[in-house]
C-alpha cells in the first residue's frame, strides 16, 4: 500500500510539474540573452533588433521584452507570437505555451 501511495504521490507531482511548465519556459525567455535559434522568425515578426546588438536587452530576454510591452498594450494575439518566437527551437514548450493560452500568457507578462 506505502508503495501504491508513493506512486500517486509522484504521478501528482509530476503532472503539478507539467501543469506549471509554460511559465518556466517564459521565466526562462525573460531572462535568457543568447542568441536566437531562429534568426528568420525574428525579423519576420518585426524584432530583428533582438538578433542585432543595439540598446538594451538582446536576445529571447528581448523578445519578452517587447511581448511586455504589446502585452500592457491589450495585443495579446501579437505577445504570442512573440513568446513562441522565443521558443522557436522548442516544439514542446510551445505546445505548453499554447495551452495555456493567450489569455494566461499575457497576464504572466503584465504582473
């Protein structure tokens, strides 16, 4: 039975752990300045500043940057793009990004 109880603990563990996933990956975007994985997605979304060096933060950090500010700036559609951009090399972490939602992901950005 002690054994059983372990494996439910672990199991609740692990899918609280998936569940809170989407805001790691953003956590890690935000403070992540190397260099982009996906220069082509950047400049098509108008943040090739983020690839170039030029006044202040570089990089993914760069790109959440921005998405703060369309984010405050009710164009949560548009932060989305720029948060999966950061995730460009990383079809899981954008899937989680996903399911949590425009929504949800722009409220992460203002607070």
């Amino acid at each position: 039975m002690k054994k059983l109880t372990t494996s439910i603990a672990l199991l609740f563990g692990l899918l609280n752990t998936a569940h809170a996933s989407w805001e790691e990956h953003l956590a890690w975007c935000s403070a992540d300045t190397g260099v982009s994985n996906c220069d082509a997605t950047y400049v098509s979304i108008g943040a090739a500043s983020c690839i170039f060096p030029g006044g202040g933060a570089l990089g993914r950090s760069c790109l959440i940057a921005q998405a703060r500010g369309l984010a405050q700036a009710g164009q949560c559609s548009v932060a989305m793009t720029f948060v999966l951009a950061c995730q460009c090399h990383n079809g899981a972490a954008q899937q989680e990004i996903r399911q949590a939602g425009a929504q949800q992901v722009c409220s992460w950005l203002t607070n």
